[in-house]
C-alpha cells in the first residue's frame, strides 16, 4: 500500500501562531497539526509584526525546502492598531502583501494562506472599526491576488463585537487561551 505523500506546512507568524496562552503552548497550529496529520514547521515569534517578518522572510535559511502551504499569521495589536490606528492597518497591509510576495517569488509552488486578524483586549470602538474594515478586505483577498489561496477568519469566531475576546476565550488581552486556540483551531 502507498503511503499519502505528507504536507509540508511553513507557519510565519506571532506569538498566537506559536501558541501563547494556550496550556503547554497548545495553541492553534499545534491543534490543526494533530487534527490533520501535517508536518508543521512553526517559525512564529513573539511580537513579530510585518516589518520584522519581511526580514525573517529575506533570511535564505526561513524560506529553505519544498512547502505545500505556507501560514501566515501575525496580529494587528502587535502592528500598533491600538496606538496609531489607520497607520496600522494601511502598514499591516502593505506589509501583509509584501511578505506573501517574497513567499511566492522563493516558494512557486506552496499556496499561501493568511490568517485573519483577531481581537486584542485594548481595542476601543475606533478600533473595531477599523478592525472590521480591514477583515472584509482581507477576506476578499483570494479573489483579487492569485497569490493569496485563502483566508482564515478567526474574527467572526472570537470577537465580541467591540474588537476585543469573547468572555472565556482570551488569557491576557493579546493572547486566547485554550478555549480560544480550539475555536481559532
């Protein structure tokens, strides 16, 4: 009998990516790793934004090897929404696509996926706004770049409807616990 070839995953991320908040960092991409059988490369860093993981993507080591997917997933709060608002989100933006840029000029054949903003226990009401605007448009991305495969939308799960957790899903006010990394999984 032929095995089912394996499929390879390269996370690029934050520290939710890496399973901050969860018990033992069993966080999200540890949860769909078990649940799918895929072989998971995790390269998620604390605080990351944009600017920091351009840079991690221009190292020729991050990139290395033959991925099927690669996972992109960082946080709004740690671009600076919650400081200098519309700022954020056009530099989330503009980085967000810069990074699926560099992944698909190193990586031709992987389908790149992003994952979609989350809640963060500081946003206000301006940042809601500013939160949901962003997460229509970027879940509109897979039609208008044929770089992006998908989107996963995590807001619509976890958002309370004023840009911060549900009760009983966060840990602090960046990060989910385990309830949230489940939903988020």
């Amino acid at each position: 009998m032929e095995e089912k070839p394996t499929t390879r995953v390269l996370i690029l991320g934050s520290s939710v990516a890496g399973g901050s908040g969860a018990s033992d960092r069993y966080g999200w991409v540890a949860r769909l790793r078990d649940r799918t059988g895929w072989e998971i490369d995790n390269r998620a860093v604390g605080g990351s934004n944009t600017t920091k993981t351009i840079a991690t993507c221009k190292m020729k080591q991050t990139l290395a090897g033959d991925h099927d997917l690669i996972i992109i997933g960082l946080s709004l709060g740690n671009e600076g929404l919650d400081r200098t608002g519309a700022k954020a989100v056009d530099s989330f933006r503009s980085g967000l696509q810069e990074i699926v840029t560099i992944c698909r000029s190193k990586q031709r054949n992987a389908k790149i996926v992003l994952a979609g903003v989350y809640p963060n226990g500081k946003f206000l009401k301006k940042h809601h706004i500013l939160l949901m605007d962003f997460h229509k448009e970027m879940m509109e991305w897979p039609q208008s770049n044929p770089d992006v495969f998908g989107v996963i939308d995590f807001l619509t799960k976890l958002d309370d409807g004023r840009g911060r957790w549900k009760d009983g899903t966060f840990t602090d006010k960046s990060h989910p616990n385990d309830t949230g990394h489940q939903i988020m999984a």
